[in-house]
C-alpha cells in the first residue's frame, strides 16, 4: 500500500516525541515512559532506576488520552519484525538524563547529597595505600556484593552492612577517578548513579591464586564474547570453574573444537580455518573500510565451509541455550588469551 509504513522504518516520530514530552514533566511521568521503552527494548537499568516499579501494558489505563493513544502507537510499531530500535534507545537515554536530573534538584535529592558528601570526606580516598605483598600466583578480581541495595540511596546503614565484609578501606570514588583507581584486596568500592547519591553497584576487591600455564584441552560454553576495544565479536570458549578472564578463552586458527548440545550430543567438530572474507560488509559511516557481519553484528571470520549466519547462531544464543564446546589447542603457546584483553 503505497504511503504504508515499512517494517525497517524507525518509530513513529510524532508519538515517540510526545512520550518524551510527557516524560520530561516529572519522574513518575518519566517512569511510565521509561516502562514503555523497556517493553520494546529490555534494558537491566530499569530496575536500578525504579527498584519498585515493574511497568505492564496495564499502566496505559494511567496515561492521558493522547500519551495512551502515542504509546499504543509505538507498541503496535514494535510488533512488527525487523524493526529499527535506535530511536527508542536514544529516547530512552534522554529520559534517564532527565530522571537524574529531577532527582539531583529535588528537596530529597539535595538532601541525600549532601549525605554522600559528608560520607566522602570520612572514607579514605586510596592515597598512600601500600599493596598488600602478594606473591606472583595471585592476582586480583572484582566480585559484585550486596546487589539488593542497587538504585538505593547510599546512607551510613549501608556503609555499616558493607563493614561486615572487614574491608581493608571503603573507596567512594567520583565516577572520572574509578577506572583510574589501582584496585587493592580488601578494597570496598561503591559505585554511584549520575544523581550522586543512588547506589549503581558495590565491588569488593579480593585476590585468588593465578592458574600457573594454560591448559591444552578446554571445555566449557561457547559465548560470543563482546567488550570496548574487541571491535566486534570474538568466538571464544568459557570454563564455568574459572573467574573472571582466566576462564575466557579466544579460538584461534589451527585450534581444533568440538560442538555439542547441552546433552552432549556431537553436533560439529573441525579444525578451525578462519574465512575473513565471507560477510564482508563497509561501515556505514566509513564506506572505505568495513569487516565481516554476522546476524546484524561485526565479527573477525567465519569457520570455512559455513555461512556467517549459521556460523554465528552456534554462539550468538540467550543463556539458556548455550552449547557446549571442547577446544584442543594447537599448541600451549598459542592458548593465551593475546587477542582479549580487559578493558577498565
């Protein structure tokens, strides 16, 4: 039908801009809208942002006529397969902007504050911190604690709950100084929201002992791993038994893997040749350079003999449908992990 909109188009400009509209009047106003967006895109943040509030398509019964009438508009839209998310995404980020910024400005906001700030100048900012003497087999990790608290004001009773895990010291870090900061064990970190005082997350920093040489066999779940700095997604097999990157593992060419379902039941095994050219696409905003796509997403190569989409759905998969993977390296030296490297 000619004028019919196409299925790739964005959202409905009109209707996205007055449920932004609507949004920007007040933090509940914000929060119906922010539940809308999350239905067509799922964003975790949501329940950092509004710990109690979980949005359903009863809440349109709450909105006024022509916000009802936007809304079912935009639902109606995302039904449709193929669809172009990337002004939902961005609308979103302009509510949660305008979310902290209610919150920072208002009587309770200026009142928490002021809290964090008095709580800052009594913790220790890290300086003049000695390292504890570790010997080379350890190294130290993040692990996340207390995840109950997250989008909750930081107070004194949650500096007293975080004392119960006898951290060396308490870090509160402005958000430019955390990734500058050098981690020691026994460290508590606290993390907080752009409104300067909701809790994002709370780390504690602890040290484990370093697995000494790589092993040759690995087995584990086949994840298509993704980080700042990747510049795609890497192929990689994950040991459920390891912490953080040590458990990570690249395939590389020449390594040999084996694929199996969650029952273990054989579905592929090979030797891995990299095709680097199947899926080769240019970059949109950089047409004299590209890579290899792969179900919407960038990627490095394609096993040989593959398509780079069914390829890709070997790993491209939600969590509970992971398959299972044994990678046999070519070689002790070529198992490091060269090409992942951690991003802080």
């Amino acid at each position: 039908m000619i004028g019919a909109q196409r299925r790739t188009d964005g959202p409905p400009q009109d209707a996205l801009e007055r449920l932004i509209q609507f949004g920007s009047k007040g933090v509940v106003h914000a929060r119906h809208a922010l539940g809308i967006c999350n239905s067509i895109v799922p964003w975790e943040g949501m329940e950092n942002l509004f710990p109690d509030f979980r949005w359903s398509q009863g809440h349109l019964a709450k909105l006024p006529l022509n916000e009802r009438r936007a809304a079912c508009r935009l639902l109606d839209w995302a039904r449709h397969s193929g669809v172009n998310v990337a002004g939902i995404i961005i609308a979103r980020q302009r509510l949660v902007k305008t979310v902290h910024a209610f919150r920072r400005n208002s009587p309770f906001g200026r009142k928490c504050r002021l809290a964090v700030a008095r709580l800052r100048r009594r913790l220790p900012k890290g300086r003049g911190l000695k390292a504890q003497n570790l010997e080379e087999s350890f190294e130290t990790v993040s692990t996340r604690i207390l995840d109950r608290f997250s989008g909750r004001p930081l107070t004194p009773g949650v500096i007293r709950i975080i004392n119960g895990f006898n951290p060396t010291s308490i870090h509160l870090p402005e958000a430019e100084e955390r990734w500058k900061m050098t981690r020691y064990p026994g460290v508590a970190l606290i993390s907080l929201e752009p409104d300067g005082f909701s809790i994002r997350s709370m780390e504690m920093v602890v040290s484990i002992k370093r697995r000494i040489g790589k092993p040759r066999k690995i087995e584990g779940r086949l994840e298509d791993f993704f980080q700042t700095g990747t510049e795609g997604l890497v192929w990689s097999v994950v040991e459920e038994d390891e912490m953080g990157y040590d458990g990570l593992h690249e395939i590389q060419e020449g390594d040999h893997l084996t694929i199996a379902d969650q029952l273990g039941h054989k579905i592929w095994a090979g030797t891995i040749r990299c095709d680097r050219e199947s899926g080769w696409r240019r970059y949109p905003t950089n047409p004299k350079y590209g890579q290899p796509n792969a179900l919407g997403y960038w990627i490095h190569w394609t096993q040989k003999g593959f398509k780079p989409n069914d390829w890709a759905r070997l790993f491209v998969r939600p969590e509970y449908e992971r398959l299972r993977g044994t990678l046999v390296r070519r070689s002790v030296e070529r198992g490091r992990n060269r090409g992942i490297r951690r991003s802080r």
